[in-house]
C-alpha cells in the first residue's frame, strides 16, 4: 500500500497537543511518519496564531527545517483557497514560491484549479488534483492537466462512513470510467478516516492518514502521534 501521512492540516492543539505547527515540528514528524512507513508526506504551513498560509517566505522556512531533518523525504504541500483570499492571489503566490516542495495538491472543487494545476506543472512540481464529489469530477476530466496528475485525490466530504465510502467509489468509477491510468487515492475525515481508508484497501488504491484527516486509532483511542496513526494503517494492510 502507498500511504500518504498528512500531518496537521488546520487542526489546533486544542483538538490535539501533538499537532506540529511550528517548521521544527513539521519536520520532527515528517521524519518520524517517514520512519513510521509513510511513503510521502503533505504539510499546511501555520502562522503563529494558528492559521494556515502558503505564503513564500513561510514555505520555504518549513521545506528549509524539513530538509534539515528529513532530506530523503518528499513533502508537499496545499494550495486551497482558505489560505489567501481568491484565485488570483493563490496564482500569485504559487508563482512567487522560491522553494519548491515536491508537489502539491490542487482541489477542483475551487474556482481556479485549472490554472493553480497547470502552474503546478510548469514550475517543475509533482501534482496532485483531487476531487471532493461526483459533481466535480467533470472539471477534472476537462483539465488539461489530467495527465500530468501523479495521482488523483478522492476526498468524500461525507459524514456518515458508509455514505463516503459510496461515494469515494462513485468518483473512482467515473473517473477509471473517463480512460484515466493514474493511481487513487482515498481519505476520508473525522468517523470517515478509517472507513475510507479501509476501501482503499479494498479496491487496490493509495491511501492517506494524519492528524488532519483524523486523531483516533481504529479501536478509537486517541493517538499519541502522528506516526502512531501510520504504524495502524500499515498494520491494517499487513491483515
């Protein structure tokens, strides 16, 4: 199984003390997650009041700590719109990185994703697209990216497991349906985690865990860290 280790996200230390915010805490877990099993890793840059930022100067402060500590790792990163205010300024910001992570990771739920995407590529970074429901799989099929995608990223934004699980399906079935070759992956959130993660398991996709997706052990004991998370995803698909 190819596993993704997606460390924080947005989540707070109130949600969980472990959370790694600061550069040095990104890149302690991103070595340990890679030590864990993980096969990449996908980051949020924080500010200091918690928020989320993919501003150059942050972003290479975190690459510069990873790299530090972490040199084989491949790390990438978001470009959602809730770190800036819009489109433009996303392009903007993508264009005006001066260290690049590996890839990074475009959602074609949002209005701009076609040009964040051919971005992405141009500057020398592996992307990721990933599609959040059936309604914006038509978008992805139209990009003139789709090829370039190292992997495809199915995120149900369902609460209810078995709902998710449907429709992380539905996606990949339309998507394998549109001729598309390039690997799957599934992740889920919150109840949805290890359901999801689970399917992915089961139809032969990759796969992803984390503190951003969820917190808790398969038995629903929370998890110390974020590696303790990757060591059960790889003892779930040694079963």
């Amino acid at each position: 199984m190819f596993l993704k280790a997606a460390i924080n996200g947005g989540r707070t230390r109130t949600e969980h003390p472990a959370v790694p915010l600061t550069p040095q805490e990104i890149a302690a877990d991103t070595a340990a997650v890679v030590s864990a099993g993980a096969d990449v890793v996908h980051f949020h840059v924080r500010t200091t009041d918690g928020g989320q930022t993919i501003e150059p100067d942050d972003l290479a402060d975190v690459l510069r700590a990873i790299r530090s500590a972490a040199p084989a790792a491949i790390v990438g990163t978001t470009t959602g719109l809730w770190t800036c205010s819009g489109p433009q300024e996303r392009y903007d910001l993508v264009k005006a990185w001066d260290v690049l992570p590996d890839f990074a990771s475009v959602a074609f739920s949002e209005e701009g994703a076609a040009e964040t995407a051919a971005l992405v590529t141009a500057r020398g970074m592996t992307l990721e697209s990933a599609v959040w429901s059936t309604d914006d799989v038509p978008a992805l099929l139209a990009s003139p990216t789709l090829a370039d995608n190292a992997r495809i990223l199915i995120e149900p934004m369902d609460e209810d497991p078995d709902t998710a699980v449907a429709h992380a399906r539905e996606m990949a079935a339309r998507i394998r349906a549109a001729g598309v070759g390039c690997p799957l992956l599934y992740h889920g959130e919150a109840a949805t985690t290890w359901p999801v993660l689970r399917a992915a398991l089961r139809d032969g996709h990759q796969a992803r865990i984390g503190f951003e997706d969820g917190i808790h052990l398969p038995d629903a004991t929370p998890a110390g860290h974020n590696a303790d998370l990757v060591t059960a995803a790889r003892a779930l698909a040694a079963r």
